[in-house]
C-alpha cells in the first residue's frame, strides 16, 4: 500500500467530497499560502484542471481527489487532516508535525 504525504480521517474525506458535489469538478487542491498570523496557510480550493505530473494525488471516494501542489509539498510531508463539528464552528483542522508554530485560530504555521 502506498503511503501518502498527507493523510485524512474520514470525517475530512467525507466534508471533501461533500464541498466538491455542486462543484463541476473531482478535484480539490491542497496548497501552502504566504500570509497568515504565523507566515503561511493551508488553501483548499475545487479546480477545474486535471493535476499535472508534479501533483501528488490522493483518492478521497471513487470519483473525487485531493491534489497537493508540487511547489507546496515540502511543507506538506507528515500532515493529517481531521474534520471537526463543534457548537460554535465547524472546520478543517491540521496537525503537522514538521511546523514549528501554529496560530491561535490553527490555520496559520510557519
């Protein structure tokens, strides 16, 4: 079995697939953004693009992928991503262990 880059609890996969339904795409790309309390931010957008030979796939169900872009994967390495429902939000959370600090709101790492 190959191991991934990035792993999802399924509570993530299933919110994943979910945001992709009324989209007119399969595909979601995880990327890394400059900005942010602690310098960069995780980005999750639906693409219209097929990924390229760079991009680092990862099959969600059947028919839907999590793309990581190849100018991010170096910050991505050993990153788990988890789903949570809460009674004041619900949100994406990330825990990667390469990242030396996280902002308070735990979207922002450096």
């Amino acid at each position: 079995m190959k191991k991934h880059i990035v792993t999802l609890s399924s509570a993530a996969k299933n919110r994943l697939c979910e945001i992709l339904k009324p989209t007119q795409t399969n595909y979601i790309r995880l990327s890394v953004k400059s900005g942010g309390c602690n310098g960069f931010n995780y980005d999750l957008q639906p693409i219209n693009a097929t990924p390229n030979k760079h991009d680092e796939v990862i099959h969600l169900d059947d028919k839907n992928s999590l793309l990581l872009c190849s100018k991010s994967i170096m910050y991505l390495f050993g990153l788990h991503i988890d789903y949570k429902h809460g009674i004041l939000s619900n949100e994406f959370v990330f825990m990667n262990p390469n990242a030396s600090n996280h902002c308070g709101c735990g979207k922002s790492f450096c």
